[in-house]
C-alpha cells in the first residue's frame, strides 16, 4: 500500500492522520507554517487560559475513544458553564413571551415535508415558515449566529439542519453520543488535543513536516484538509472546475477579543449569552470561560465575538476601536463598568465559510476530486470540530480503501 499525504496539520489534518494510522496506513503530514494546529492555539497568561479559536468541542463517541487513545483527558462542562443566555433586554434562559412560545408546537404539527427545508430556503424564510416571528428572531438566528456568524437571509436551511442533499463524495458520518455529554476540553486548553495528536503520529512513525508545501501529484494518494481557498490554490492544475468552485465560496472574518477581569466582575454564571440582532449590541455573543471550564482562570475570562457577515468591517477594527467597543457592549450588558485587567485580540480574516444558499449551490453541484484526492474540511457541509473529524472517519472508511 502506498503511503499516503495528508496536506494540512490543522484540525482536519492531524485527526485525519491519526484515523489513517489506527487504520494501518503509512502516513506523511505536510504543513506549510511552522506549527500544527491552524487556528487553534492556546496561550498561557498571568491571569488565565487564552483560545485563539475553539475554547472546546462538542463530545462524541469517536472524539472520546481518540483522547483516551491518545493519553488527552477531557473536561466535562462546569454545572455553571451549562446556561446559555439570550439577551432581550436582559440576559434569559427564555426570553420568548409565552404567545412566542406557544407558536412553537404549532408551527411543528404538520407531516414531514412541511417541517423539512425546502432547497436553497433561508434560515430567515424557514423560520418565519415553522417555528415562528418570535422564536426565529429571539432564539433561532441568535443560536446560529453564534455557530455560523452567518446571515440569516441567505443561511441555507438544508445545510444547518443536515438535510441537503449532498454529492455521495462529500458525505460524512454522524456523531454518536459520548459518556460525557456536551462541550469538553483537554485540562491545558484545546492545545493540548494538538499537542496530544502530533506526539501520537509521531510515535507511530507518521512524519510531520512542516514549513513545507507538496505539489499535486497524479499518483500519490491524498487527503487534501485545507480551507476551501487553500485547497482551490492546490488544486489548480489538477482539476480547474473544481478549484473555480471551491474559490468561489464566500469566507467570513471574525475576531475575538479575551478579558481578563477580577472575579468579582463576573456577576452572571454560564457559558455564555448570544445577542439577536435588534438588542444594540455590536458583538455575536460573549463566552464566560472560566464558568465553562475549570482551569481558565484565575482572573474572570470572556471572549467577545464579533465580525461575520452582519459585520464584516469588525475585522478592520484596531486594538483601542475593538477594546471601546468591547467595554460599551460590556456596559450594556452588566449595567456596570469594570475595567479589564488584560485584553487579548485575535483577528482572523477569511476564517470560516458563510454556509449560504450560495453555498448549498456550490456543494449540490461540486465536481469530484481526482480519483487519488479526498477532501476533508468545514466548508463540506458541516461546521464544526466534531463535525469535521467524522467527515476524516467517513474519508478514511469509504474513499481511502479504493485506493489499495
């Protein structure tokens, strides 16, 4: 069997990897930065834990058997960490009215095809169509610009609900439930799962290269885990329409902001609140990590987001902009000033892919890789860490094995 190139040492590709290796496949790993994890970091500060994307991810059967395979604990949600708020003039677990509540149930009698997204129908027009105004504003679109930072009236239904019809070459598994249940993160940050992945490849004699790039080759097989422009850029010579259709998909910018603040500055406890779009708030949502997880402290740790497709000069912002506009969210949302201790920005243009109708387009209609490529990665279909990873198992079970 030939050995087999895994293009990426993010993610996608170090989870990739390892499923190849329990797999008994020979395996090389070509990154061209200088380290693994691609927008994953973690950074250790005086006053706590700082995630430079993903603070966790969302647990499964496959994901817990591979941390404990690989020697990675997993933390369980702290009882605090598991409200969720949605501010409607204040932070809520329910901030429905109960007309708006009762429209729910109504809106889902009916047979299947009424509840099932018709194609290329938006989150917006899906919503008003099912659940309901009140529902669809206050707890829908809030919930999903949190995952997607999307806009609502071009988020595609079908795609966040897993129920586009999809080409059989970019299917993917479904995640299983876990013994823990919910969000879980290794006790040192989501570091630790990369740096977990790397020494197991390493120890099973997979190479990792990094600061290096591979040319397509016809003949090697190869599992492509990069961005969809990544891997449009890689793909260009070897497969033209397909390249045009991946360079196609839309990206969105994000940024997140970590503050530090002492802990009597944390007066609500959860794991984090989403803001709907007519509260006045200019962030997508806020994160109490220290609520989440133990261990993120020992200051009181949030992580504002903002930018997405609402808000794509957020992005743009310098460090002082971001920082006031921060501590006016803030103000509005505690009804009280407090003044960080630290504040730690990232900014990641082009990060994540707008799971449009545009996109729905592009996937319904994505041409197959060359026989010796597969692609795995967030703009397939699913978002998601969890996600991501069983769309590899998926890969590695269904496509690697017609290339013995």
């Amino acid at each position: 069997m030939k050995p087999i190139t895994v293009v990426g040492a993010g993610f996608s590709g170090l989870t990739t990897a390892y499923l190849l290796t329990k797999a008994g496949r020979e395996v090389r790993v070509v990154e061209k930065t200088a380290r693994a994890g691609g927008l994953i970091r973690t950074n250790r500060t005086e006053h706590g834990l700082v995630e430079t994307a993903a603070n966790g991810i969302l647990n499964s059967a496959r994901l817990e058997a591979m941390c404990a395979d690989i020697g990675v604990p997993l933390l369980p949600t702290r009882p605090n960490g598991r409200k969720r708020f949605i501010f409607r003039g204040k932070p809520r677990q329910m901030p429905l009215s109960f007309a708006e509540a009762l429209r729910i149930p109504v809106g889902l009698i009916g047979n299947a095809a009424k509840l099932r997204p018709q194609p290329f129908e938006t989150i917006a027009a899906w919503g008003a169509r099912v659940p309901g105004k009140g529902a669809t504003e206050y707890l829908l679109i809030p919930a999903l610009g949190g995952i997607y930072a999307g806009d609502p009236d071009r988020l595609s239904a079908s795609l966040i609900f897993g129920r586009a019809n999809l080409p059989d070459h970019l299917q993917t598994y479904r995640p299983q439930k876990a013994r823990t249940r919910g969000t879980v993160a290794p006790p040192n940050g989501m570091q630790q799962l990369i740096d977990g992945l790397v020494d197991y490849l390493r120890q099973r004699g997979a190479e990792i290269n990094f600061s290096e790039t591979v040319p397509f080759n016809d003949s090697d097989p190869t599992v492509v885990c990069l961005s969809a422009s990544a891997a449009a850029a890689y793909l260009a010579k070897a497969s033209p329409r397909l390249a045009q259709e991946l360079a196609r998909i839309e990206m969105l910018s994000l940024v997140t902001a970590t503050c530090f603040f002492r802990q009597e500055a944390a007066t609500l406890k959860g794991f984090g609140c989403l803001f709907p779009l007519d509260q006045n708030f200019r962030a997508r949502g806020v994160l109490f990590n220290d609520c989440i997880f133990e261990g993120r402290g020992p200051a009181h740790s949030e992580t504002w987001i903002y930018g997405g497709a609402l808000d794509p000069d957020a992005v743009n912002l310098d460090d002082e902009e971001l920082t006031k506009t921060i501590l006016a969210d803030r103000t509005g949302f505690y009804q009280q000033e407090d003044r960080p201790l630290a504040v730690h920005i990232k900014r990641w243009p082009n990060a994540l892919p707008h799971y449009s109708v545009d996109l729905e387009r592009t996937l319904m209609k994505l041409p197959n890789p060359p026989s010796n490529i597969a692609l795995v990665g967030n703009y397939l279909g699913r978002i998601g860490l969890a996600k991501i990873f069983e769309r590899g198992a998926y890969v590695v079970d269904n496509v690697v094995k017609n290339w013995d």
